[in-house]
C-alpha cells in the first residue's frame, strides 16, 4: 500500500505474497497521483494469530558451470491470544551466473545475484474494529549486474539526432581501440572494466483499521531508505571509466 520509487526494491524475488492487484488507470483517488495509468499493488502476508511455519528450496544448474539456489521460509506465531502477533520471513538467493566476461588478466561472471531479504510483520488487534500492522523489511543484493554480448566493428553513428557523445561512446561492437574481440562461446564475452551493483534497501510500514458501524477509517504511513551503488563500463568506450 506505499508507494515505491527505487527500482532497488524490485532487485529480489517476491515472498510470502498474500496477492498482487493490477489496477487500471487512473487510479488517483486511491494511490495517488503517480497512477495515472494504473497500479500495481503488492500485498503481503500479515501476521495472524494461528501458529504456521513452511519453508522451500530450489537448485538450478546450467550448461555454463553456473549454479545457484533460492530459500524461502516464513514462520506465523501468536503471541497473545486474539490479539498480537508476529510473522517473520526470510528469503535468501545465489547464482553464479551464466556469463563470464575475459579480459586481459581477470574473470568475471556476469548477470550473477547474491541476495538475501528478510520482513517481520507485527499485528496488534486489541478490538475486533481496531487493527494495527507494523511491517519492517531489509534487503542486501550484490552482484555484477547485466552483460551485453558485443561483437563486430565499432560504427560511430552519425547524421541528424546523434550528438558528439553518441558518436563517439556508442556503437554496436568493441572491437576498436583499447578493447578485446569477444570469445566465441555465447556464454563469454570481454570487457574492460569490472562491473558492481550493490543495494541495501530498508522499509516501515504502519497500518491502521478502525471499521466503525457506519464507516472505516484507514491510515497508512511509510519509510523507505536505499543505498545504491552502480559500477558499468559495459565497454562503449575504449578506455577504463
């Protein structure tokens, strides 16, 4: 129900996902005016006050040496009966990617995710018309980020609508000065520079019912702190940036 603007909150696999609302635009009555053209709200399990406790486990393997593994796992508990309660859930990922980058003296996967995300959720109800929901998330995601596979000349563009920047650090491939052919092998390819995505993305959230007999009153209140760091060269220049 909080409106989201860094794309590092969407750097990490949904969980513990009560349903998700494709709303078309315009929605501005209710999710204000960025919704123009619509929605998209993501709900999330809340806490209740029933004891449950699941947990998953996926490995994946590719054709590239590449592995990797996903792990969910929620547990619900009721602290005092009818009226708190606490939901924990914890998603953690690695995969090592399947593209590998060979340039000069390094190696580096490439299109790789390390991320570990984990949201507690604490429900007071202390009248059946009066709910309250505090919901707090950490997320950390690490990795090299996406790869481009580039080969061929480079083709400065030119004519009309190309400025100097694009004519001289944009093109189709890398093979000029300062860069190294591509391998064969569609799962390598070469740059030269290293490349770094890191985000570390904290949330609260507070939520209020109150359902009277005639009308419902509902508040909500949000706070969202990202830390995002971005290192690319993606090699449309011939030299280290």
């Amino acid at each position: 129900g909080v409106f989201s603007a860094r794309e590092g909150t969407a750097l990490i696999n949904f969980f513990d996902i009560e349903r998700v609302d494709v709303l078309r635009g315009p929605q501005g009555t209710l999710w204000g005016r960025n919704s123009t053209g619509g929605a998209i709200n993501i709900v999330t399990k809340k806490a209740d006050f029933e004891f449950d406790a699941e947990a998953t486990a996926q490995y994946e393997w590719f054709r590239s040496d590449a592995d990797g593994f996903l792990v969910t796992g929620v547990i619900n508990m009721p602290i005092v009966e009818d009226e708190l309660a606490l939901r924990v859930a914890l998603l953690t990922t690695m995969d090592d990617g399947q593209f590998e980058n060979q340039t000069g003296n390094h190696s580096q996967r490439i299109q790789d995710a390390a991320a570990t995300a984990l949201r507690a959720s604490l429900r007071w109800q202390p009248h059946e018309d009066f709910t309250i929901d505090l919901v707090a998330s950490w997320l950390r995601s690490t990795g090299a980020g996406g790869a481009r596979k580039l080969d061929g000349e480079f083709v400065a563009p030119s004519g009309p609508g190309y400025g100097p920047f694009e004519s001289i650090a944009a093109g189709t491939g890398i093979d000029y000065a300062g860069a190294d052919p591509n391998p064969s092998s569609v799962y390598k390819g070469s740059a030269n520079e290293p490349q770094r995505s890191d985000a570390t993305v904290w949330t609260a959230t507070l939520l209020m019912e109150w359902e009277a007999e005639d009308f419902n009153i509902d508040s909500i209140t949000g706070y969202q702190s990202t830390d995002f760091f971005l290192h690319r060269d993606q090699d449309l220049s011939s030299l280290p940036i």
